[in-house]
C-alpha cells in the first residue's frame, strides 16, 4: 500500500488541470490588452507569466497531494503562492529590491 510520500511524480491529470487553470487565468491580461487602454502586455510577458504560474500550480498540486501533515502541507502551499508573488512583483515593478534598500 503506497502512502501519499513513497511517489514524487503527479497524474497527468494534475497537470491537464494546472495547464487549463493557467489558460484560463491569462485569458484576464489577453481580454484586458484587446478592450483595456494601457494594458500593454506583449508575447513574452504572457509566456513568462504563464511559466510562472505554471510552475507555482504545479508546485501546489505537488504540496497538496504528496504532503500528509496538514499543517506543512498548508505551510508549503503558504510559502510557494508567497515566493509567486514576490516573483512576480519583482518582474513587474522591482517591489522585492526596493524594499531591501530599506532595510
């Protein structure tokens, strides 16, 4: 009987869900660039972003089916949503940096 730890890869159907979930979600900037002014998105911003966002719903999937305690499963799921938005405000605006110069 495996045990949620003993396999580290996930069911393809984990990554059919993230890949839906993560078109679904750049649907919002591609609306936005066709009927928004000041929107202006290019090609790589939606293929970074979607990497991004890619990799965090996999990471999450990952946390919440391979972790058993709920308490570290909720911390990971914590710390990977949190590492995607500092990410992804360092790439929008360097928000990361210019709060280290504060510090």
């Amino acid at each position: 009987m495996k045990t949620k730890s003993e396999s580290i890869t996930l069911p393809m159907e984990s990554v059919v869900r993230t890949a839906a979930v993560v078109g679904l979600i750049l649907l919002i900037p591609v609306f936005g660039n066709i009927f928004m002014g000041g929107w202006n998105w290019g090609p790589m911003d939606f293929v970074v972003i979607g990497a991004m966002l890619f990799v965090a719903g996999l990471a999450i999937e990952f946390a919440i089916n391979k972790i058993a305690n709920p308490t570290y499963r909720w911390l990971a799921v914590l710390a990977i949503v949190a590492a995607f938005l500092a990410l992804w405000a360092e790439l929008a605006v360097d928000a990361v940096s210019q709060v280290l110069l504060y510090i």
